[in-house]
C-alpha cells in the first residue's frame, strides 16, 4: 500500500467553515483546531478529489471509471435496490500547518494575524440599492501552506489521485468569488507493508 504526503499552497484568502457564527461580529467562522490554527478537514480533502475524480471520468472514462471511485472513495446506498454498500480503506487526514509552522505561530501567539473578516451585503438589481438586513461578515484565513496524507492506496488509486489534485483549484466558502485559489503539490509517495 502507498502513502501520499502532499501540500496545499493557498494563493489567496480561504474559507473552511464551521457553519456557526458567533453572534456578535461574525456570521461564519473559520474552522480551526484546539490550538486555534486553521485546517482543512480530511472529509473536506476526500469530497474536493471525489468531485474532480468524477469529473475526470466523465470526461475522459478511459483515465477514471466507477469501480476507482468506489475503490477509493466507498459507496453508500441512497435508496432501496442500489447496489450494496462499499467500504474502502483509504484515509484522508486533515490538512494542517506543517509542525515548524505550527510551533512558530503557537510559540509567538500569532493566532489572530492569521484571520481577516469581509463584510458583504445584498443590492437590489432593480434599484441599485441595498436591500435590508443583508449585511453579513465572513471570517477568511490568509494564505497559507497545509499538509496532509492520504493513506492505504494502491499505486493505481495513488495515481488517479495525484491526478485529480490537479483539478481541484478552489478550496471552500466564495470559490465563485476569487477566494479559496489553490495550488496542490505531491511531496512525497512512500510504499508501506500493511
């Protein structure tokens, strides 16, 4: 079985949330783990390469089929008669400052620098103006590097993998908008015995 290291540069600010506000100055928060750094969930990691995986076999099914995505990702029926559950052994960790990083800003309490907040509001396309009550305040990380593995692949789903890293550009909230720009490196691919 094969490990993937892999790293996400964020090139502009980013947005993975909690889907809680805080009632106050915030509408969405940025996720963050118990030491207050931002990271990207491995379920956030596993469904962004399922997307572009099943782009890819749709438009080129030669390269991707439906049996590599239930390998790699598992399937779960959704109704009665679909075909029966699979289960796959491919772990997807959470993205997360590299350690050196990590240290430096926890070490130096850089915490709050790492965040900025955006206030948005909806316009009325037929007067121009703003409609009411539509302010609202999004939390968003600055760029940054990430880290993560992915583990338990065959050199076949390691592959495909490394290929649909290629197609993931955005990461999370305002994609649409220009946020979220990413770049996604392999680092390393290691061989392991199970």
């Amino acid at each position: 079985m094969m490990t993937i290291h892999y790293q996400i540069q964020m090139l502009s600010d980013w947005h993975c949330g909690t889907g809680l506000d805080t009632g106050i100055d915030v509408d969405e928060m940025v996720l963050r783990d118990e030491n207050d750094l931002p990271y990207i969930p491995g379920k956030t990691i596993k469904g962004l390469l399922r997307d572009a995986l099943s782009d890819i076999a749709e438009v080129q099914p030669s390269m991707a089929s439906q049996e590599d995505l239930y390998a790699i990702f598992g399937y779960t029926p959704q109704k009665p008669g679909d075909p029966p559950p699979i289960e796959s052994p491919v772990f997807f960790t959470n993205a997360n400052l590299p350690d050196e990083v990590r240290h430096e800003i926890i070490k130096h309490q850089l915490q709050p620098y790492l965040y900025r907040r955006f206030a948005q509001t909806a316009i009325d396309p037929k007067t121009g103006t703003v409609l009411s009550h539509t302010l609202r305040a999004i939390e968003f990380a600055m760029p940054l590097k990430l880290v993560g593995q992915i583990q338990n692949l065959t050199p076949n789903q390691s592959d495909l993998l490394q290929m649909a890293m290629k197609w993931c550009r955005h990461i999370g909230l305002q994609r649409n908008r220009g946020f979220g720009l990413c770049r996604w490196t392999v680092l390393s691919t290691n061989k392991h015995n199970q």
